[in-house]
C-alpha cells in the first residue's frame, strides 16, 4: 500500500497506450504467476500441512528465486547467497525436527 501512495502521481501520469505491449505482458505474468501461483500452492499446502510448516516453507522463496536467476539471467552466486541458503535450510531443519517432536506425542494418543 505504502508502494502505490508512493507511485501514485506518476502511475495517474501515464497514458496507458503509450506502455508498450511487452511492459503489460510482463506485469500479466507477475500478476499471475508469481503472485495467483503461489497463493493457490500456499492453500493447497495449507489443507495438507500444518499452518506453521507451511509458514516455515515460505523462506524457500528467495532461494527459489536465487535459483531462477542464477538459470535465467546469468547470476552468479557470491557468499551472500550462499550463507542465505545455509540459514534458510538450518531454519526449515530445526522448523521440521521441531515439528516432529511436537506432533508425534499427539499422534500417538489418537
């Protein structure tokens, strides 16, 4: 929200048919896939999964993205990168033993 009050003189500025067709395919695909995509997974996963291991899942997306630009565009990954992932994947680990620990209690009184 705070984005858009931001942008919003210069978006009432433009005039629509002067953005060309590629800028509004790109904004189609980060409407839909990005954003529509990830929300229908999210709610797939949701009525799977507990609330609290999906959350935890969702720190995957930088490195999903990480990994999409390293194919697409060329990146390359530096340190930074590199100690990301290692700090998202030991929070998914102790997220996931966590779990484990919680849950198997009340898995075995049912």
């Amino acid at each position: 929200m705070a984005t858009l009050a931001v942008t919003a003189p210069a978006l009432l500025r433009v005039d629509p048919r002067a953005v060309p067709a590629a800028v509004w395919w790109g904004l189609a695909y980060i409407v839909l896939i990005p954003t529509a995509v990830n929300y229908v997974l999210n709610a797939w996963a949701l009525r799977r999964s507990s609330p609290a291991l999906v959350a935890a899942y969702t720190t995957l997306q930088p490195v999903i993205a990480a990994l999409l630009a390293i194919v697409f565009l060329g990146e390359t990954p530096g340190v930074r990168e590199i100690a990301g992932f290692l700090l998202i994947a030991s929070g998914l680990a102790t997220i996931n033993g966590w779990l484990r620990r919680v849950t198997a209690p009340l898995a075995r009184s049912s």
